[in-house]
C-alpha cells in the first residue's frame, strides 16, 4: 500500500508538472502576443493647449479616456481635446501594460484571474483597432481562465480520488451504509423523532402536472437559456457616443427590450 501511495505521489506531480508547463506556456504565448498586438499604450485625451512637457491632471479628460491617433480607429477624443502620447511614470499610469514582455506577462496574469481584464481590454479598443482586443481577450479568457485552470483542477481531484480509493482498499469499509435514492427529512411531533420520505415527484399548488411536465422537460430548460443568451447578447450590443446627445436617446429601445425579458423571464 505504501509505495502504491508513492507511485501515486510521482504520477500525480508528473501531471502536476505537465499542467503548470502547460499554463506559463500559454502565458508567455499570450505575454509575448499582447506586445506585438499593442505595445504601448500611453495615448490620452488631453485639452488643445496642453504643453507635452507640463501635464497636470486638469489637462486630462473626465474620466482619463485612451485614445488613436488613427483616425480610422480606435476611440476619437471630442472637440476642443486631442490624442496624445504622455510619457508617465509607472507609479501614474500603473504597472498593467504591454510595453515589453515582462509586464506583458504580468498583465495577462492579472487578466486570467478575471479580475479587471475588462477595462484592459477597453483600453486596448480605445487604443488601437477593436478586433485586435476582442480576438486576443475573448481566446485569453477561454483558454488560461477557463480551459487550462480546469485541467489543473481535474488533476488535482484526480489524485485525490485515487488516494481516497486506495485508502478504501487498505482500511477496508468500517460501516455498511445503506444506498438509498430517495431523499429523507427528519422531522419530529410529540411521539418521537423520524425519518420522513420526500416524493419528488408530487407537486405542490393548484397547477396541472402538464405544467410541471413542461418545466422539468429539458426542452424547456433549453429554451430558457437561449432566452438568457439572447438578453446578454442585445445588452452587449449597448454603445454611447460623445455627440452632445442625452443618454436616453441611445437606451430608449433598450429599455423596452429589457421590459421584455424581464417580462418573459418573471413568468
């Protein structure tokens, strides 16, 4: 048993080790992709007379907005401001980046944590062309904050089962317990305490059994998150534009729509 134990040990730190080469390689993958889709990203809304070697924060747009000098792309600055590069210190603009590889690496370690990657990624739009931010966050996000913590995930439980098993094997089952697939409450009155089994099954309220029929059937439970998946896509389609026009004139039909859903959703 023990050195079944061991041989356990040494096959699950050989995944282990596969799994964390596996993560810093799509690391650096994406340490390495974030520098030569981005680079620097110091371009800022700042007022017309601003003097590049004099920046205080009133030269600054409310909120601080990144810009492209291009004008085919990225976020245009409004009138009476235009786009132009700060050179800032770290402890200004902060340590997320793509300036080189080093804080590259750093930034899409922030990002797989899913802890602020949006507004990296806003900045990256505003900054240069939206698709290069969408294909490289959107792949990012599937891969290093989904797929491969999973892995990781899944190996570790592995191990655990199977150090569980063998333990199982040598100790041997201390207590038959009796399988039962019916669910038990327990419940007490004046005579005592006992176990009281649940039918699943019935239904309380004055509803038909078509109708819970139809909301246990899969179908239904598919339709629902298509709903679901249609709100989050209309909310996602949601944009603003810096005309002089009031908010209310981009969200009126969005606000139908959500009455909609919410309408649909409640029922």
């Amino acid at each position: 048993p023990k050195s079944r134990i061991n041989q356990i040990f040494k096959r699950s730190s050989q995944q282990i080790y596969n799994v964390t080469l596996f993560f810093l390689f799509f690391m650096s993958l994406y340490g390495l992709l974030g520098v030569q889709f981005f680079g620097e990203l110091k371009n800022h809304c700042v007022l017309n007379t601003t003097d590049p070697n004099y920046i205080t924060i009133n030269s600054l747009a409310i909120p601080d907005t990144f810009c492209s000098l291009n004008p085919n792309s990225g976020y245009q600055c409004p009138a009476g401001m235009k786009c132009m590069k700060l050179e800032l210190s770290r402890y200004i603009m902060g340590f997320n980046g793509f300036d080189e590889f080093v804080t590259s690496f750093f930034t899409v370690y922030q990002a797989s944590s899913q802890e602020g990657w949006v507004f990296i990624m806003y900045r990256a739009i505003d900054s240069l062309p939206g698709w290069r931010a969408v294909l490289y966050f959107s792949t990012m996000i599937f891969f290093l904050a989904w797929l491969v913590k999973n892995v990781f995930i899944a190996v570790i439980t592995e191990t655990f089962n199977e150090i569980r098993v063998q333990f199982q094997q040598m100790w041997g089952v201390r207590q038959q317990i009796q399988n039962s697939t019916a669910s038990q409450i327990l419940t007490g009155d004046d005579r005592g305490w006992k176990l009281v089994t649940l039918d699943e099954n019935k239904h309380a309220g004055l509803a038909p059994n078509v109708c819970h029929k139809i909301l246990r059937s899969p179908h239904f439970r598919l339709l629902v998150m298509c709903i679901i998946l249609a709100n989050g896509v209309v909310t996602a389609t949601m944009h603003f534009k810096h005309d002089e026009r009031p908010r209310s004139d981009f969200y009126t039909k969005y606000y139908y729509i959500e009455i909609g859903f919410t309408v649909v959703l409640n029922f």
